[in-house]
C-alpha cells in the first residue's frame, strides 16, 4: 500500500539518471499552513506598525521644524521687547507734549524711562474776564456756521460716520491739533452748555439761528459760561485730549434740527 503524499522527480538536463523525492501529503499541509500563517502575521506588523515606522522616519524632520520654530519664537521675543520699548518712548514723548498716557502695562518688560513719571496738570474750567465778556459783546450777532473752527493748521484724522454704515458711528469731524490752540466759534450764537462728559470731555455746546447746533469737544479749557452769547470767529476754548481721546484734537460736530450733519458741508478749512 503505498503512503498518501506527493513524488518530486528531480533531473538534471543532459543527464540519464533522475531522482525522486516523496513528500508526505502532512508535510505539504504543514507548510502550506505555516506559509499562510506567516502572511497574516506579516500583514498585521504592517497595519499595526506601520504608522508608528512611518512617524519614526519622519521624527528628523519634525526635529528640524521645531528648531526652526523655536529661532522664530526667539526673534518674536525681540520683536515684542523693541516694541514694549517703542511704545515707553512714543507714551514718553507723548508725555512731554501734554497728551494724557495711561500707566504701563503690569506684567511686561516694558521700559518706563526709569522712576519719573510724568504727570499732567488736568484741565480747568475758566471764565472770560469781565472786560473781554464785553468786548465780545460787540460785532457780529446771530449767524449759521459757516466759520472754521481753528486758527491754526490742522490735520483731519477722522471724517463723519453715519449711522447707516457698520463701524462706529462718528457724528463729527476730529481735527489734530496741538494742546492749547484756540477754538473758535463756528456761527455766532448763545451758549447751550458746558461740562465734562465721559467721551467728549470737556465740551461747548452752541445754539446757532435756524435750529443749527455746534459742539466742540475734547478741550482743555472752557473759556465760555452757558447762555452767554457769542459771535463768529470768538475764542470759546481752548483744544485738549479729555474725555475718549487718545492724543490732542478737537471734536467739531454740526447739528441741524437735533440731527448731526457734515461740518464739511458748510465749512472749510482757512474760512
């Protein structure tokens, strides 16, 4: 009876002879199994370390880009401390033209120039004498704004927003110029009213003929009292940085029946 298995013939070309090999058919099965077992195994080496070579390949690379972060953070560091120290000189230079600086930030390294802090004397209220209150008296009367509020050079910084627009409505025209120049009546009038109001500052308040309205802000000195009358042209104050400002200008707005309109529609620099 001859055993279950397979017959491997083996000859060699050109020879006479040839060899024969029997194969157990439970030796093939071995292999055949093993061979198939070690596919799968391989198969999952693959699937379950493959990301974790594939990371590992890449680990050079990732090194690089963190030494290449960490020099950009470095220089970002030097850039923030030349600017801390940028703004101490603009907050200090400010300072010395009379702007209000608010106090460094805590927690930074920003420079503040040593000890000194500078300190600006805040603005006052004054009257016009008794000899100026009637010399103003004179000359012309009632009038619609048609002045320039200022008598010295000035840069427009900001123009008129509307309501209808999305930014931050600006009922007003903002006109830099340096602390303490002369602000002038715009219209002749009366004195609607003054005070201190938390965006305007201190503030003028003019009531013009045929329901005209001008309003003066950010001053440093009010040198008008309500109701008094005044004529075109009259020094009512003097420019300032009070009230939401963040360096010397005046606010100039004009109102016609209780709704603000572009002074520039009715006045021009130099008029």
């Amino acid at each position: 009876m001859r055993a279950d298995g397979y017959t491997v013939i083996v000859q060699k070309n050109g020879a006479l002879m040839s060899h024969q090999f029997q194969v157990r058919s439970w030796l093939v099965r071995a292999v055949t199994i093993t061979a198939v077992a070690l596919v799968i195994v391989l198969l999952i080496l693959v699937v379950t370390y493959g990301p974790i070579l594939a990371a590992a390949a890449s680990a050079p690379l990732l090194h690089r880009r963190v030494e290449q972060l960490t020099r950009e953070n470095a220089r970002v560091g030097d850039l923030a401390r030349a600017l801390n120290d940028a703004e101490a000189r603009y907050a200090h230079l400010r300072g010395m033209l009379g702007a209000r600086v608010p106090p460094p930030r805590q927690g930074t390294d920003q420079p503040t120039g040593g000890d000194t802090q500078l300190f600006v004397a805040p603005p006052i209220l004054a009257r016009v004498p008794a000899a100026a209150a009637s010399a103003r008296r004179e000359g012309e009367g009632p009038s619609t704004p048609h002045r320039w509020p200022l008598s010295v050079p000035s840069f427009r910084t900001r123009g008129m927003v509307s309501d209808s627009v999305s930014e931050e409505p600006h009922p007003g025209i903002d006109l830099a110029v340096p602390e303490g120049s002369d602000v002038r009546a715009s219209g002749g009038g009366t004195v609607e009213a003054t005070g201190n109001d938390s965006a305007y500052g201190h503030y003028v308040l003019l009531r013009h003929p045929a329901g005209y309205e001008t309003m003066y802000g950010h001053l440093s000195r009010v040198l008008v009292s309500q109701g008094d009358p005044v004529k075109a042209g009259q020094v009512i104050a003097l420019s300032g940085n009070t009230g939401r400002s963040t360096a010397p200008h005046l606010h100039f707005e004009v109102r016609h029946n209780g709704r603000s309109i572009d002074p520039l529609s009715l006045v021009r620099e130099g008029t």
